[in-house]
C-alpha cells in the first residue's frame, strides 16, 4: 500500500475519536514538536590549510641513498614443483642464497659466517637449526602463495625474506634484519615490531606491501609506537574450596588464624564445659609413620637398617 492511501484512512479514524480522547491524543504530540529539530554543536575551529616551507629551495639532481627496499634477488639453483612453494625445502633456500652469496653480496641483510655454518648442518643438528618455520600467504594477490622465511642471525636479529615463484623458480622480493618483538600478518602486509636501540619505552613498527609497480615488497609505512610496560604476573591463588589447613599462614585470612588467649574450639555437638573444672588433658597425637624410602630395587638401604633396629627393640 502506497503512502498517499494510508492517510485518509488515518483521517478517517480520528473523526470515529470522541473529542476528549481526541484532545488527550493531541497532547503529547504537541509535546514532542521540537524533538527531531537542529541544534547548534558550539564553535568550531577555523579551518587552516597546509604552509608550505622553504619554497625557494632548490630541486633534487642527486640520487638519494639507496637502502636496498626495492632490491630482488634471483634464488639459483631452487625450482617450484607443481605444488608451489609449499613443496620447496625453506632450508634448501636459504643454502642457496648462502652458496650465491659466498663473497658477500647479500648486502646488509647478509648472514654472518657463524649462522651460515649452523644452516649448512640443518640436516645432522636440526634442534640447532637457524631456520625458523615457514609460513605461506598470498602478499600480492594474484591467488598464489608467497614463502616467508625467517633465520635467526647474530646480536639476537632475525632476517626475515618473502620469496615469489615465477618462471619455475623463486626471486627474494623482501629481505630485511631486525631485533624483532614479533611478526605478523594483517590482510596481505607483513607487519614487523623491532625495539628501539635509542628511545626505552618505543617501538619501530614497519608494515611491508606488495608494489605490483615495483614488483616488489616495499615498507609502506613506518612508524615509531609508545609502548606500554608489561606488568608482572599476579600471584597464583590457593584453588577455591581448599581446607584451611592445606594453604600456607601467609595465605590464611585473619579469621582463619587462632588468636592469643582463645579457648580451644570445640567438636560439634559437645557437651559445654561446667565452671570451675578443668579441661581434660589433651592426648599426645599418634606419631606418624614416616614414609619408607625407596628405590629401584626395594627400600633405600638406610631403611631397612632403621626397620632391623626397630624390630629388635631395646638391647
């Protein structure tokens, strides 16, 4: 029903409204007339409008220096099964690169000479193997997989590397050294946390993105975070329901603890003593019967000693 016949009908009901009822209808609407209205949110600032500085300065001839983001490197000697790069060996990568760099042409992101030793003999000592897990997510968006390696290198710095197949074999588009706090991956960026060397209390926080324009992953945005201190873990609580006896006097609540002077408590249902007669002696408790020690072979040799002389009784 359309709205221009809903409102004759409307019309129609309010002449069956007697004019009492119809005059206590009218009230609150009336009430409500400025409900839905404008009102002003106060001053707001003036908008002002960027300034640039130095105008007059003169343009850019040099190259500025290159830090290496958008290098690529070619991996030699590696091919990509049919699979993709989930069948390529992460160890045999990184040997690769390391028999391609042998007169240390990685650059900064090179691996010293002591972790290169100890990825060489990844096959006989793989619990002191610097390659960590790999993992595999799609960074450019074509609908295949990218490797992401990560080798643990000198002064506590991991070297992190995203590879690409194409052409049957993989090239290196991202390779970068850090002390990092933690790696993650947010959509298609890889999003890496370093500590800071000159700032306590900071953090660098780099996001890394596919350039389809430089075929390359570049640091796309960079950023210093305040963090905030990790407070220490609280202590652990005595497990609920315990017996007061099974939890230590520093965990105790003061009505858990006799007080000097007290008398001593009484079973349930006891007779209450009469005045002037003294409490009856109070029994000395059974000794316990200490554990007896044991080894593989039976009771520890100072056991059955100690058994010997008690069983014999007084000489």
């Amino acid at each position: 029903m359309t709205p221009h016949r809903r409102r004759p009908a409307v019309r129609r009901a309010a002449r069956l409204v007697p004019p009492v009822a119809a005059a206590a209808l009218l009230l609150p609407l009336a009430a409500c007339g400025d409900a839905g209205e404008l009102r002003g949110a106060g001053a707001t600032p003036i908008a002002v409008g960027p300034v640039r500085l130095w105008p007059d300065l003169p343009p850019v001839t040099a190259p500025p220096l290159d830090y290496g983001e958008s290098d690529t490197r070619r991996v030699p000697g590696v091919r990509v099964p049919e699979g993709g790069v989930r069948d390529v060996d992460p160890v045999a990568v990184v040997r690769a690169e390391l028999a391609a760099d042998a007169e240390g042409q990685g650059g900064a992101d090179g691996v010293d000479e002591r972790t290169a030793r100890a990825v060489r003999r990844c096959g006989t000592a793989p619990e002191a193997c610097p390659v960590l897990r790999p993992y595999y997510r799609d960074l450019t968006g074509d609908g295949r997989e990218e490797l992401i390696l990560a080798v643990r290198v000198a002064d506590q710095q991991v070297a992190v590397r995203c590879y690409l197949a194409e052409g049957g074999g993989l090239t290196r588009v991202m390779s970068t050294v850090e002390q990092l706090v933690s790696v993650e991956l947010a959509g298609r960026d890889l999003i890496l946390r370093a500590v800071s060397a000159g700032i306590p209390g900071y953090e660098y926080r780099t996001a890394w993105s596919w350039d389809a324009r430089q075929g390359t992953m570049l640091p796309a945005r960079d950023e210093i975070v305040r963090v905030k201190p990790t407070p220490p873990p609280p202590a652990p609580l005595p497990p609920a329901g315990a017996p007061a006896a099974d939890r230590t006097a520093a965990d105790r609540t003061p009505a858990d603890r006799p007080s000097v002077g007290d008398p001593p408590a009484r079973e349930p249902g006891a007779e209450p003593e009469a005045a002037g007669t003294a409490p009856a002696p109070e029994r000395e408790p059974e000794r316990e019967r200490e554990p007896e020690a044991r080894t593989a072979y039976g009771p520890a040799p100072q056991a059955r000693t100690a058994a010997r002389a008690a069983a014999a009784g007084p000489r």
